[in-house]
C-alpha cells in the first residue's frame, strides 16, 4: 500500500514539475518573457507575482520533498525487491 502511494506521489510530483516548466517555456517562446498574472497585496506586504506554472513546479516540490520525509528508500526497496 505505501509503494502504490509512494508511486502516485512520485507520478503527481514528475508531472507537476514537467507541466510548470513547460508551461513556462512556452510563455518565454510565444512571449519573450513569462507571464506572470497572479499579484497578491495584504496591507503593504507585497508576495511577488507569479503564474499558474511557478504554483506547480512549487507543489511538485513540495510533493519530492514529502516522498523523501514520508516514504523513504528503503520502503520502496523492500517493496520492489
């Protein structure tokens, strides 16, 4: 059970990652630049802007490192072998 979760974290991080990255790419192709559309204020704090494909590649980060803290090497080993 942890090694068929463990391989939809690992399929979900790997997709995440390529799609943010690609979506980004495509961005500085069509564009020159990337394009990003997300700005976000609270008071006089500003966060820097960012775009739908930096929020993926961040949660395909956030996913590796939660497969490397909670499904560690040695569990997938002693599944595989």
């Amino acid at each position: 059970m942890l090694f068929a979760a463990a391989g939809v974290i690992d399929l979900a991080q790997e997709f995440t990652q390529s799609g943010g990255a690609v979506g980004n790419l495509v961005d500085r192709i069509n564009h020159g630049y990337v394009v990003d559309f997300i700005d976000v204020y609270y008071g006089d704090w500003h966060w820097p802007a960012f775009n739908l494909a930096d929020s993926a590649i961040t949660c395909g980060v956030i996913l590796l490192i939660l497969d490397g803290l909670f499904f560690s090497s040695s569990a997938k080993t002693s599944v595989e072998d």
